[in-house]
C-alpha cells in the first residue's frame, strides 16, 4: 500500500506533497504511449480526454505514514491528480492545435476547474502544463495536469494576500492595475486582442517569462465566454509558436492557470490569469533556478525584460505576416 500524505514546512509555512507510489513511474516508455487513441485506458472516439494520473500525488482514499508531532504536522494526501490528453496527435505544443481544439481543450480545463472544485475538501485547483524533456516531461504526447489540492498553495495564496490589501489600500484590483500599466508603457506588450493582454511582466523572473491577462476582472476559467475563449486560444497558441521560434529550437516550459481557490470564501478580489515559465535564456542554455534562486529565493534577471518583449513581438510579427502562424 503506498502512502499519500501532506507534511507542513514549519519554516517556510507551506505543505509539500509525499507519496510513495510515484517511485515506480515510468521514464519515457519505449515504443508505447498510453495516450494515443486505442489504448486500454483511451478508447476511441474523443477529441480531448482527461484520465486519471496512474501514479497520483494526491488519491481520495490517502493513507498516511505517521501522526503529526509538535511542529510537523502531517495530513492526509487527499486530492485528484488529472491528465488532460489534449490531442490525438502524439507530437506538438499547443501552437499546433488548431483554434477550434484549444478551445476545446480550455472547455475541459473550465469543467474540471468546477467539478473538481465542487467537492468540499477541495481548496484549489490548479491546471498546468509542463513541456519538454528538460522540465521532466515523461511522455511527448501533448498533455495538462490537473491537480486539485486540500489547500492552498504557497503562490497562490501570496498572490491573494497582494491583491486582498492592494484592494483595502486602493479600492481596485492589483492585477487590473498592473495591466493598466502595461498598457499604459506597451513596452513589455507582446500580443493583445480583444480580449486578452499578453506581456513580459515588469517583474519577470525567468528570461523569456509571459503572463496572460484577461482584460475583463474574472476570477476562473469557466466565467469566460465563448469569445473569450477563443481569444485565449489566440494568445496560448501564438506564445508557444514564438517560443518554438525564437531560439530555432524547441522550448521547455511551464505553463500555468492562476485561478481562485474553491474552498467557498469570497475571492471577488483576484483575477485570473496564465504564467509561462519558459527555461531556456538562448539556444541551448538553460537558466537554472540554482544557489541565489533556490537557495534565497531571489532571482537574477539576465539582460531586460524590455528588450527580451521587443524580440518576442518581432517574432510574432514577423510569423504572423508571413503566415507561417494562422489564428
Ligand atoms: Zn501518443
Ligand atoms: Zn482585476
Ligand atoms: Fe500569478
């Protein structure tokens, strides 16, 4: 029987995730993806499907190892851990999904955001992508996770104490307000349509980093409508493209939805939005989170987030002209 627990970081005030099933994952399986139409596990006759993860950080029926003593606490590992395959193709990013698919896809992230959210104990949801053999990817078939979690995590619930006291101190919210100065310099602006706004943050931390914000104050996927949607498609697709371009060479990433939690209390005050964390500084080099990133918790930006948005716009500019990159 494998354990599944949650064991609280007295120091740095924030759980981390235990389970030992996940020892026996498989690295990259040769020959065979279980993902691809036709499997035991997929079937036929989807266009996206979302599966369980066979090896899950987190299970509706956790066993944990010990009891909580003093300081080290120690819970049950309860949660849902998803994969959403979001293609039949085994190769590509999300760049080589057509609009109609993406938002398909979006779809399946708005309806898992709120099924998954329905359930009492769940406190946040939280929808990701993760590409590239250098992040850890095991398998190349285009896919998310989902993971839905019995607490908040670290970033997510900074992100709300910010914009909790920005909105005593101000009146308004602090996402809305960063994309009115992003607007207000366009310097860091990569891509914008009606209803998105796709940009460098004043704040990047990673060199290549882009944020998505939705120009109307919502606070999860599934209030978006069906014109939002596409738009987000639009954005999603054309930053993967840029990325896949700028250094010839394919990229590594993380990709994330910051959503409200769903543990019931009112979060009016937050606003969705998308971060990329894309690893590669120039071809062939990675940025590595290492002794001042890890090991402080401060980053060191290499060059200026200014001129890396230039790059990235002329990119976009560039395949969108040529027609290379159709939205
Ligand atoms: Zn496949
Ligand atoms: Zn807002
Ligand atoms: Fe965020």
């Amino acid at each position: 029987m494998s354990v599944n627990e949650i064991r609280w970081n007295p120091l740095l005030r924030e759980w981390i995730i235990v389970s030992s099933g996940r020892e026996r994952r498989p690295w990259r399986p040769k020959g065979y993806c279980p993902f691809c139409p036709g499997t035991e596990e997929t079937g036929f006759g989807w266009e996206v499907l979302v599966l369980e993860n066979r090896f899950p950080a987190l299970t509706q029926r956790p066993r944990i190892s010990r009891k909580s003593k003093s300081i080290y606490k120690v819970r049950p590992g309860y949660g849902y851990c998803k994969v959403l395959v979001e293609t039949t193709e085994h190769e590509g990013d999300l760049c080589d999904l057509s609009i109609t698919q993406l938002v398909k896809v979006i779809n399946t992230f708005a309806e898992e955001y709120e099924t998954l959210g329905r359930d009492p104990r769940i406190k946040c949801v939280m929808e990701f992508r993760n590409k590239g053999e250098a992040i850890g990817v095991s398998l190349t078939h285009p896919h998310s996770q989902i993971y839905a979690l019995p607490f908040i995590p670290t970033r997510i619930r900074r992100e709300l104490k910010s914009a909790k006291l920005f909105n005593k101190r101000k009146g308004k919210c602090i996402f809305c307000h960063i994309l009115e100065l992003e607007l207000e310099e366009k310097e860091r602006v990569i891509y914008e349509n009606s209803s998105f706004v796709t940009f460098i943050p004043f704040f990047a931390m990673w060199p290549l980093e882009v944020h998505i914000y939705p120009r109307r104050h919502i606070q999860a996927i599934s209030q978006l409508n069906q014109h939002e949607k596409v738009d987000l498609a639009k954005c999603l697709k054309i930053t993967t493209y840029a990325y896949n371009r700028i250094f010839e060479q394919d990229m590594p990433y993380i990709m994330v939805f910051h959503q409200a939690p769903t543990d019931g209390k009112d979060y009016s005050f937050y606003h969705f939005h998308v971060e990329f964390y894309p690893i590669l500084r120039d071809k062939g080099k990675l940025k590595y989170a290492a002794g001042i990133e890890w090991g402080a918790g401060t980053f060191t930006y290499d060059g200026l987030p200014e001129s890396n948005a230039t790059k990235l716009r002329r990119v976009i500019a560039k395949e969108l002209s040529n027609q290379n990159l159709e939205v």
